[in-house]
C-alpha cells in the first residue's frame, strides 16, 4: 500500500486537507458546525464498515449519506454562499468597495464617535462587491449626500427611521431603516445586541463592511468577513474605514505573482501553518489520510458478477412476455476490502419500463443502469442489448356460441335455445384476444339422441384451437345451454334446414377496455 504513496498523492492528501481546515474555520463557532461534525463522524464510520466488510452497517449508512447532499445544500445554504463568493476569481481582482470620498469618510467618523458620545445606537453597512439585495430588508429609500448631522438625525430615538441599518453607497444614504439577517453564531459575548448579531449576519454572508454603535456602552466596532471588531478613537476608524472602502488598486494597473499569491492566500482563513490551531490542523490531516487509504489507498480489484435483472415503473396495463435475457454479466472494479465481500445482490442492474408501449423493444444497457455501491465502479456489462416483447392487458365480453351435432328425430322441432350465461368476459394479452373467432360450448351435444327438452351441462372452448391462449384460460368455466322442443310443423323441411346450419355466426368482442 505505500509503495503508492508518491508526491501526487501527498499533494492530493495536502489539498484535500487544506479544504477541510478551511471548512472547519469558516463553519467553526455556527450551529451548523455541529451538523458538519455529524456528517464527518457519518462518513468515518462508513468507512470504516465498508473496509472491514460490515455490509449490513455499511449498506444503512450509504442510504443515509447519499441524503448528505442535499442536507448540506438546505443547512449550510448562507455558508455555501459565503464560500463561492470568497473563492470567485473577480474576488482576487477586485476593486474594493464603492469609492467615497476622504471627506465623507471624516463625516462618517465623526458621526460615530457622536453617537458613541451620546449612547445612541446606529448601525452603518458598506456593500463591497458582491449584491446583498437578496438577503436584506430594504426599507426607507433616500439617496441623499452623507453627513455628519444626517447620520446622526436618522438615527436619534426620536426619528421614525431610527430602527434597523443605513446602506451608503458612492457618498450616498442609498437606504434607511433596513433590516438585515441576525447570525446564527453561539457563544457571542453576551453585550452583543441586535445590532452586533445584524453586522456580524450580513457579513458572515456578503462583501460587506459594517460599523456598529452600541446604545448601552457607547462602544464602537467593525464588523467584516464574520469577525467583529473594537475601535479605541477616530484615528482607527478613519484607518479602518480608508482601508475598506477606497480602491486598493488602480484600474488598469497589473497585480505582481505576488500580490496575486497574497491575495489567494488570505481567502482561506488560517493558510499560514503556525502553531496556532494546530490540533484542528493535525485533525484536518489526519482525516484526509483516512479517507485517502480508504478510498483510494487500497489495492484496487476487479471480478466479474453475475447480476439479476430487474424490471421497474411497468405499466399496470402492460404485461411482459418475454425479454432476451434476465441475468447480466457485470465486471465491477473497486478497493480490495469492498471486492472481497461483494455480493450478488449488492449489484443491480435497473431498466425503467414507464414509457413502455407494446410490441418489440429495444434497450441498450449502460453504467446509468447499474446499482453499484459506493466506490465500485463497473467495466463492461454483457450483453449490451436487452431485447423485450410486450402486450398489452384488455378486457373483453365475448358471446357463446352453442355446438351441436346430428338431427332431432322425427315429430320434433326445436322451440328455442339459449345458453346461460349468455357471454363470458375474457381478461388477457389484447394479441391473443384478436386470435378469437368463436367461444363455443363443449361437448357437442348430439340432437338425435333428444326426445324432449333439456338442459345441458357445458365447458367452454375457443376457435380456432391451434393458437396458444397462455394468459387466460376458460376450460374450468361452466355453461347451461337449454333445448327447448315442440312437435313437428307441417313444414319439416324448414326444420331440418335450422339443425344442420351450423352456428358459426353469433359471435361478437364487447365493451373493449383496457384493464
């Protein structure tokens, strides 16, 4: 097994290492940190299961981790967005922030510290790059030039608009009274009001810079990337707000490899290996390693499978006649620890029949047919082809018809006939059911031998008898057909013209529907 271990895969571990440190600080300290701890201990379990060949505990736990995806979209949806707008190229080179001017920044300073000064509280938030609009609750619109009286008239306990954010843009008070999503972090300290949580929410979640005023202590922070911030006197703030919101780059100009270098670097937190978290950092390697072995640091094995063929989403009026095979070959691939306790049930090869229609069907089996279990990967299949006939299930009322042989005897005539039932419903294969000429009584019944009337004892069987009929039978149903005589007419030739016509007319196929 080491001998795989080459500078490829130490990078691979490094890497996949790196993304998991990286997860662990962005989540650290949210309730969804103790979901991913969950999710992480799941899949350490399975593999650990799956290597030692538990394939009950293993078969559970890969149902359930194959729900983890969306788990993590729904849980960790303010997270993943937080992700993908750090690591987006235009976030390496960018220009930071809408340009204010230095003059509006020392009005917006001053105004702070004004308020700090008169335990007023104030909430002030600066969109950086990427759009918030979705995450936010906009509320009054003024579009008005910043200044230091208007910031402090907006939010003094008195005026209607005091509640909730100011959104300043290009020198402007672009909004007012806006709300903004309260972070889900725990252990805050607990002099941390709404307004704290508010900064610290919109900023976990988007390129924004905010600056905070305490109403109870007067205190004034920053909050930026989901880190909250003191600031000790105007000279920081000013520093603060100057470094935020000015571009650092001039349009145009060309970033050295080693700005560019820093400027990755610093999107993932805590990229500089120090003894600074370093159990997390151990940990992160420690589990790259494990998943490493587990998946790909086993010798890889191949054999070949006999699977079963099942058949899904059939039709309730379809009924399969036959198909060309039903067991496939399979050559699946995988680490050894899983080959050596596959089975053939763990493999499974799927074909969805919903949109089925009857007749002669032609269906190429690929991998998107294959059940497999997680980390078995198949070669070939064989055969390629499956070939399926089909019919479709009908339901059909058909008449009987009475058989009979030879001539009643002299100074007789027949009065009537009838057969009870007088019709028999037939449920099978609409191809066979087309084959049907006649439903005919059996035996014959022979009118020589009648002196009188009587009711007769019959089965039943089809014409023509050289077709197979094999998805319904009708030999166990019983009829009574009823011969009912009179005494001769004085026409006896009328008579014997109705005995020897034979009954090959009276048939019919009613109430034709599908089952």
């Amino acid at each position: 097994m080491f001998d795989l271990i080459n500078l490829v895969n130490l990078l691979d571990i490094f890497f996949i290492a790196v993304l998991i440190y990286s997860l662990y600080m962005w989540l650290k300290g949210t309730r969804a940190y103790h979901i991913l701890i969950g999710l992480g201990g799941l899949g350490i379990l399975y593999s650990i299961a799956s290597w030692s060949g538990m394939l009950l505990t293993s078969q559970i736990l890969q149902y359930i981790l194959g729900l983890t995806l969306l788990l993590i979209i729904v849980v960790f949806q303010p997270e993943i967005r937080q992700l993908l707008e750090k690591v987006s190229p235009s976030v390496i080179f960018r220009m930071k922030g809408s340009p204010i001017s230095r003059r509006i920044l020392k009005e917006i300073t001053e105004a702070c510290f004004e308020l700090s000064e008169k335990k007023i509280g104030g909430l002030l938030v600066f969109p950086r790059t990427a759009s918030f609009s979705g995450a936010i609750q906009r509320g009054v619109k003024l579009d008005s030039l910043v200044s230091q009286e208007l910031i402090v008239s907006i939010f003094n306990t008195s005026s209607p608009i005091h509640d909730g954010a100011i959104i300043i843009e290009k020198n402007r008070v672009v909004d007012a009274a806006t709300y903004l999503p309260l972070s889900t972090r725990e252990h805050l300290p607990p002099r941390y009001g709404t307004r704290h949580r508010a900064a610290l929410g919109i900023s976990e979640i988007s390129d924004t810079f905010c600056v905070v005023v305490s109403e109870e202590s007067g205190e004034v922070s920053i909050a930026f990337e989901g880190d909250i911030t003191p600031i000790p006197n105007r000279e920081r703030l000013w520093q603060m707000l100057e470094k935020s919101t000015l571009p650092a780059e001039i349009p145009g100009a060309r970033m050295s490899l080693r700005e560019i270098w820093e400027k990755i670097a610093s999107l993932w937190p805590g990229y500089r290996f120090n003894r600074r978290n370093l159990t997390p950092k151990l940990a992160s390697i420690g589990v790259s390693c494990l998943l490493w072995f587990t998946l790909i640091g086993q010798q890889r094995s191949e054999i070949a499978i006999t699977a079963a063929l099942e058949f899904q989403n059939i039709p309730t009026s379809i009924e399969l006649i036959s198909n060309s095979t039903s067991e496939v070959n399979v050559r699946v691939r995988g680490p050894a620890g899983s080959i050596s306790t596959l089975t053939a049930d763990q493999v499974r090869v799927m074909v969805n029949l919903e949109d089925i229609e009857p007749g002669t069907l032609t269906i190429a089996l690929t991998e998107a047919n294959l059940r497999l279990p997680f980390g078995i990967e198949a070669t070939s299949i064989n055969p390629r082809v499956l070939t399926i006939k089909s019919d479709r299930i009908v339901n059909r009322r058909i008449m009987i018809d009475h058989d009979m042989t030879g001539e009643l005897p002299d100074g007789f005539e027949i009065a009537r006939i009838s057969v009870e039932p007088p019709s028999i419903p037939i449920t099978g294969r609409e191809m066979e059911l087309d084959q049907i000429r006649q439903v005919v009584t059996s035996p014959s019944i022979d009118l020589s031998k009648l002196t009188a009337s009587q009711i007769f004892d019959c089965r039943l069987k089809i014409l023509p008898q050289n077709f197979s009929y094999s998805s319904f039978s009708i030999k166990e149903r019983e009829v009574k057909v009823r011969i009912v005589l009179q005494p001769a007419s004085d026409n006896p030739s009328a008579s014997k013209d109705i005995y020897e016509r034979p009954n090959l007319t009276s048939y019919g196929n009613l109430d034709l529907t599908s089952r």
